[in-house]
C-alpha cells in the first residue's frame, strides 16, 4: 500500500467505500511514514453493516454447527499459509518484533483452531423424567449480531478472540479493528472471503469514537466485546449495557513480578526482561511493577537495569533488533512524560532510556527502569504502556498482597521463586485473574478463560476458552409430557 490508499469497509460480502468525511493517516512507527488512510466512518456505516449482519442472521444460525465449524478450518489453512505475510504486515503497522509478530499470528491461528471445536462445545445436556412422564433438555442457540471493538497493540491476534467463536456459535459479526492498525486485519478479511461465509456473516467498519458509540447504542446489536484502557473499557461497558447488550469489556493493567530471595535469576532476569520491555511494553500483560522480596532486591535491579541496557532498539523487520517502536508520536510523548514525572516525584531513575541513542526516524523509546518506587507515585500508579520497569521493594509476601490490594487494577501477575509453598500461596491470594508461576507473560492458551479482575475487567464470562461459547450463546430450556 501507499499513502494515497484509503481503506475499504467490508460489509455484506463486499469491500464498500466509507461515507467518512475525515480519515487517519496508518503510519509506519519505525519510520514515521504513511503506508495508507483509515477512513473514520459514520454510524450510518455501522447500521449499515448491522442490516446487513441481521439478514444473514436467520439463515447462518439455522446452519448446521459442523458447517459452520469447517468454515474456520478454511481460515486456519489460509492464515497458515499466510502467517509471514501476516507477521510482517504487523510489524510494519504496529512496530513489534518480527519474532514478536510471528508469536501473535500463532496465537490468533489458535484461536481460530479452539474454534473449530463448536460442535462439541455447542451440544446441551438434559434429564428424563425431572418429574413423572416429564422430561427437560438444555440446548445452545446463538444470540444475534455481535460486535468487537479491538486495540491497537495486537492487530491481527485480538479480533480473532472473538470473531471465531461468535460465527461458530452461529452469530453474524461487525468488527471495529484499531484505526491506527488496520491493515492485517484487512488481510485477515481478504481470506475470509475465500472461507465459503455467506454475504453479512462477517462485517468489518474502520473508524473511531462515532463507530465505537455507534456499536455500543445500535438496538440490533445483541453483545458488544472490547479491549482497550480502563476508563474506555467502563464507558463502553455503561452504555452498551444499557441498551440491553451482553459485554465483555477488558480494561488497563498495573502488572506485579514478584521475584523471591530463592528465585533462580540467571533463569529468571531474561524472562522477566522480556516481560516488561516486549512488543516495547504495550500489552496488557507486560510487566509493570518489579516487586523483589528482601535481601533479593539489589541484585534483582542491578540485573535488571543491565538486562535493559542490552536490548538493541530499531525497526522489528531487521535482524538483531530485540525491541521496536511504540506505536505513535503521541504515544511516545506520553511515555516520556511518565519517565519526567517519575523523576520529578523521587523515583531512582537507574537507567534513564532518553540517554540512549536510538535511530533518528520513527517513535522510539529506550528502557528504563526506576527503583524506590511508590504506589502513590504517578509511575507506580498509572497504566505507562511502554519500556518502563517500576522497581518497588517489599519485606514479605503479605506486604506484597497489601501492594496488589492497594491497586484497582488486577489484569495478571506473576511470582519467581523455588518454593512450592510460596507459589502456592500467590496463587491462592493474588487478586489477578492470570497468574504465572515463573512465567513472564501469564498469557492463558485459547482454551483457556482470559481476563482479568477489579478494573481490568468489566463483565462476567470472559474471553475464549469455555467462556467464548457461553458469551455467544443463549441456554434455552425445554420441559415436555406427552399424554
């Protein structure tokens, strides 16, 4: 693409020209340049795209389950073939790793893979004779028109923990994809339309807030499904609820790594490392606070402010670079103001990542890390979604329980350590949702619920795993006799 190609919306089965009056520019963040234009469209494209998910509605969810399953087995194929293409479509939009891209793809085609198991995961259950010559059968049937409302951090991977699961269940489906990243998903919906999917089963709208408000109050639309920060998160929850809408909503995240006095560190600090400065910090589950317990802390910074120091910054398409851009120039401030403002609140400032020579173009940031840090400092306190480390020393474990209570935040979190005792415990008492006992990125499998708690999640059933065919499907209960 180039900087004279606007994007396309896909509604009905067609690519269809939004009625935008105003577009965004995608831009390249490693080079700082455009590679196409987001068209902000209206609500009158969304109802648009909602007409046309409610006609395809009867007739998709009246087919067959196993049908609609092979569907998605079309797209693991296609997205198999093309995962390179993909991988590097992200990287160039988004500015992650190659290697980090790659990571993502498997994980959206693994989604597409759990799935596929709708047939299985569809069937209800039942009893005879709940009373005499009585009989009762539970089934699943799909609920309507669904929608998702997706970040900018992983472009191509988090649509696809919605989008496979709603059309399996037998829904039709209206995406929002991020305006700043749009061209994988846009890719990803070219192999849809090889994937045999009526006109209307899958819809996507390129936009911003007036699509986002648009999703959230169209009365046709029967589940909404978002992530993003937690002020967004709780808004879009407020108002789609209101209008009698199911909502998943995933919000910010204020991540703990606890590191204990037994910790294997030449294991643990690489893992760690990667955990706050991968994908340059902008995910929901990267690190945020470093917690070492007792006499562990010096050498758990130390360590961790040389493991900053040797990570190689640069465009994630060449070879050696370990950590790419953030994704704006806007973003980019927005880090180092955290890094400023932290400095000005008397955080230790340890490795200060603005030293750093970094390439001239594009929306680089070094790491950094602070030690000494509060809770009630700005850095300790707020989601930074970038390459900074928050060091914050604790005594004991229950005073780093009294660290977590203090936080409204509780997306993930992890411990390192060789005690069974103490793993145990964290797991137990953490108030995360997504706990990693010497794992860095506590990322559940797509089989698995993701999602977090307190105000990194607005909602009940979370997302893929079981939760995704509960999310998408309605119970209907049947009582009979027959005289």
């Amino acid at each position: 693409m180039n900087d004279a190609t606007i994007l396309s919306n896909f509604i009905n089965g067609r690519w269809t020209p939004s009625s935008a009056a105003s577009h965004l520019d995608v831009m390249n963040p490693a080079r700082g340049v455009v590679i196409a234009r987001t068209p902000l469209s209206r609500a009158t494209d969304v109802d648009t795209a909602v007409r046309a998910a409610s006609a395809a509605f009867p007739g998709w969810s009246e087919t067959p389950p196993v049908v609609r399953a092979r569907t998605m087995f079309k797209l693991k194929q296609l997205m198999e073939e093309h995962a390179e293409e993909l991988a590097r479509l992200v990287t160039t939009e988004h500015g992650k790793t190659l290697d980090e891209s790659r990571g993502s793809i498997r994980r959206g085609i693994e989604c597409v893979e759990v799935a596929c198991g709708a047939p299985s995961m569809l069937m209800g259950y039942g009893l005879d004779n709940v009373s005499s010559g009585i009989d009762c059968v539970a089934v699943r049937q799909p609920i309507g028109v669904c929608a998702a409302i997706a970040p900018f951090n992983f472009p191509a991977m988090v649509p696809l923990w919605f989008l496979p699961f709603a059309i399996t269940c037998g829904n039709t489906f209206v995406l929002k994809p991020s305006e700043q990243v749009p061209l994988s998903q846009q890719r990803i919906f070219e192999l849809l339309e090889k994937c045999d999917l009526p006109p209307g089963v899958v819809n996507l709208v390129h936009g911003g807030r007036e699509v986002v408000e648009a999703i959230c109050d169209h009365p046709d639309i029967k589940a909404v499904s978002f992530v993003g920060s937690t002020p967004v998160a709780k808004l879009v929850y407020q108002r789609a609820t209101q209008t009698g809408k199911r909502v998943q909503a995933l919000g910010g995240a204020k991540n703990f790594i606890i590191v204990m006095p037994d910790a294997d560190l030449d294991k643990a600090i690489p893992i760690i490392s990667e955990s706050f400065y991968g994908c340059a910090g902008e995910r929901c589950l990267a690190g945020s606070i470093l917690v070492p317990v007792g006499e562990s802390h010096a050498e758990v910074r130390d360590r961790m402010v040389a493991a900053a120091e040797s990570i190689t910054v640069g465009d994630g398409l060449e070879p050696g670079v370990t950590m790419g851009p953030v994704i704006s120039a806007r973003h980019k401030e927005r880090v180092l103001g955290y890094v400023d403002q932290g400095v000005k609140e008397g955080a230790r400032l340890v490795a200060d990542g603005r030293s750093r020579r970094l390439p001239a173009d594009g929306y680089f940031v070094g790491p950094s890390v602070f030690d000494q840090v509060s809770l009630q400092m700005t850095i300790g306190r707020e989601e930074i979604f970038g390459p900074v480390a928050t060091v914050a020393p604790a005594k004991g474990l229950d005073e780093v329980f009294q660290m977590m209570q203090m936080h409204p935040n509780a997306n993930a979190t992890s411990i390192f350590t060789s005690s069974g005792k103490a793993a145990r415990e964290f797991a137990h008492r953490a108030t995360a949702s997504m706990v990693g006992v010497n794992i860095g990125v506590a990322a559940p499998m797509a089989y698995f619920p993701f999602g977090g708690a307190r105000d990194s999640f607005f909602g009940d059933l979370k997302v893929h795993g079981r939760d995704a065919f509960d999310f998408y499907s309605d119970k209907k209960v049947t009582i009979s006799r027959w005289f």
